[in-house]
C-alpha cells in the first residue's frame, strides 16, 4: 500500500491569499497592504498566517515595527508576480478589460505643448473618456492612485508604470521681431523663469557667455515665459522638445545650435488601479517622443 503522506495531492491555496502576500512582499507592510487592497491589516495578517500554513512554511519574518520576507519568501515571490501578471494579462486579452475614463493630472505648460497635441490620437489608442486636471503650481507629489500624472525629475518614483517623454535639452530661443533688430542675442533682454530646469547662470557656466543683462521679467510658469518670448519682450531659456512647434511654425528662432543637456525631465507616472497594461502600453506609444 503506498504511503498516504506521499501520494496526497498539493492544494492551491486561495487566490485572495496569495494577493495578500504579494501587496505585503511589494509594499514591506501588512499595513500598507490592507490600505491598497481595501482589507483591515488584522485580515491581510490573517491571510498570510492562513498562506504560511497551508505552504508550511514562514514567508515573512516579523518584528513589531517592520516585517521582512524569509528565504522561502523570497524565492517564491518571483513566481507570485509572474502568475498574478499572467492571470491579468490574460484576462485582459481575453475580456477586455481596461478603465473607460483615464484622469491625467499635469501642469498647464505640459497639457498645452505635450499632452493637447496628442490628446485625439491618445483616446482613439485608449478608447476612453480622459479628463484633464491642471497641476496647482507646486503640487509635485505623485501618489500611486487612479489618476496619471505627469511629473518633473529623475524618474525615481515607486510607480509601477513610469516612462519618461523625452530628453530635456534647454536652448536660448527668441522672437523674430527681436532677432531683426540685429546685434549679438547675449546682449538683448533675458527673461527668467522658476522652476528646476538649468538657468542663466547654467548657460553661462557651461559656455562662457556673461551673466548680465540680469532678467528684468521673472515668471513662474514656463508656459507664460513662453508667450513673453514670442511677443519679442525678451530671450528665454527654452526646453527644446516642447519648443519644436514655434520652431518649426516660425514663430521662434532658436539662437544656438549647441544646447544644455539636463538630467531631469518629465515622466508619466501610473499604476494597476489607474489603467490595465494593454491601456498603459497604448498611451506609452502616444506620449513618448
């Protein structure tokens, strides 16, 4: 007679169990798990202990403030993720699945010259209702919620969906009216404006210009020093992917041909609960350069 301890089959352990270890491994808090999954933390800790004694095996190592995965743990988390991903892909492919209403949250200057452009060919690849939130001057954070949001900086976010839209180069730029008046540009009207990218003194540094005239226009908006230049008040400091339009329209005339890389730029930032892969990759091809 065979022995029963080596012919009983192994039992899958339910499904909301091993999602409750995957958000707890990713997230490093039972915490933390519960607000993402929409569990108390006692449900998600009594899931794991449910999981950990069905496998027969301790998948995280606790201690009152922190919790950590023990080898086991590690070495079956890849396996967790993988399935998850191929359950959900599938599921997608098969069902549809997908949100039909995107919210995308960015500042103005970047829905007027990245984001409008575009916006017609991104719901047609999403097949979705999308509604635009202007950024409050400032408002840098990047929660991982339901919402897109466009960012600027390195790209170190948590976000499960990061991409970043294109290579930040900064340029001096102008309006024709002011370039006809003639002269050398480093001598005319300079306008400043706040924010992160490399300025006056930047350019200065980097190619040996003087750092006067000083700017007598500041602003606080890329968006609004961007029509100052173009009504010919004064020289900007310019992004040159979001310039490219008035460039090529004529209604700026670019003053150098080197240019000021920079290593920060804007990303779009998104998770599982704001749009499913198949969307993510749609609005990927959309938005990036």
């Amino acid at each position: 007679m065979a022995d029963p301890d080596l012919t009983t089959e192994f039992t899958m352990p339910p499904l909301e169990w091993v999602r409750a270890f995957e958000a707890a491994a990713r997230l490093g808090s039972f915490t933390a798990a519960a607000a993402e999954t929409g569990l108390t933390q006692s449900a998600i800790s009594q899931r794991i202990g449910h999981l950990e004694k069905r496998l027969g095996a301790e998948l995280f190592h606790r201690r009152p403030r922190s919790i950590s995965l023990t080898l086991e743990g590690e070495a079956w988390l890849p396996h967790v993720r993988n399935a998850l991903e191929g359950l959900r892909d599938s599921s997608e492919a098969l069902f549809g699945g997908g949100r039909k209403r995107l919210v995308i949250s960015a500042s103005q200057s970047i829905n007027d010259l990245w984001l409008l452009p575009r916006l017609r060919t991104l719901q047609e690849a999403t097949g979705s209702q999308i509604n635009v939130q202007t950024m409050v001057v400032g408002a840098h954070e990047a929660p991982q919620d339901d919402i897109l949001r466009i960012r600027y900086g390195t790209g170190d976010w948590p976000h499960e969906y990061k991409l970043r839209l294109y290579s930040e180069w900064i340029v001096p730029v102008a309006a024709p009216s002011l370039v006809a008046q003639g002269g050398n540009w480093t001598d005319w009207p300079r306008l400043s404006c706040s924010g992160p990218r490399p300025g006056w003194r930047d350019w200065a540094a980097a190619y040996g210009i003087p750092t006067t005239p000083v700017a007598r226009l500041r602003f606080d908006t890329f968006l609004t020093t961007l029509g100052v230049a173009k009504a010919g008040l004064g020289v900007m400091l310019a992004s040159l992917p979001l310039v490219e339009a008035d460039l090529a329209a004529g209604r700026l005339v670019r003053l150098e041909e080197v240019a000021l890389k920079h290593h920060e730029s804007y990303w779009l930032l998104g998770s599982r609960d704001a749009l499913s892969r198949r969307q993510w990759q749609a609005v990927a091809e959309v938005m990036s350069e």
